[in-house]
C-alpha cells in the first residue's frame, strides 16, 4: 500500500498554488481546466470501475450491501450517496449504508 505523502491526492496541485494571486477569470480558467482532466482520467480505468460494479451487482444479488468508508470530503460524499439511493432507486436504507 502506497505511503499517504506519496499520493497524488495529498500533494499540492502545482496549478494552483499561487491562486490565492489570481484574478477571478484566471481562477476560473485553471479550475476548468482541471475538471477536463477528470473524464479522461476515468476513461484511463473504465475496465476497473466496470469490474467493481459487477462485484457491487453479485453482492446486490446475493443480499449483499454497498458501504462506504471515507474520512473527510470522502465521507460526507458516501453519506450523500447512499442517502440519495432509497429515493432514487426505491432501495432499502440499509442497502447502500454511508
């Protein structure tokens, strides 16, 4: 397993370190920017995420859950998500647990 400081999800963005000196349009432009990234940077592991969600269907099938481990933003997100599945999907509460 990968050391946490090693991550590129720890580190600074190179980008952005100096926003706290852009103009509002130079902010938006580098923010923009990094959002086109993230649909290449999915498109680069379509074939894992495939495969969790078939393991996340067997699951399903078999009376298995979804459950959600985050600390953080990470967290809140999977809090938010399985809050939203009962009413979107017409699942349980306890299928998919934040």
């Amino acid at each position: 397993m990968a050391e946490l400081g090693q991550l590129v999800s720890e580190a600074r963005n190179p980008a952005t370190v100096e926003i706290d000196l852009m103009s509002t349009q130079q902010i938006l432009a580098v923010i923009n920017s990094e959002d086109r990234q993230v649909p290449e940077a999915v498109e680069r592991v379509l074939p894992q995420v495939a495969a969790a969600v078939d393991r996340i269907v067997e699951a399903f099938r078999s009376g298995g859950r979804l459950v959600y481990f985050g600390a953080g933003t990470s967290g809140r997100l999977g809090v938010l998500d399985a809050s939203e599945c009962p009413p979107t999907f017409g699942v349980s509460p306890e299928m998919v647990v934040g």
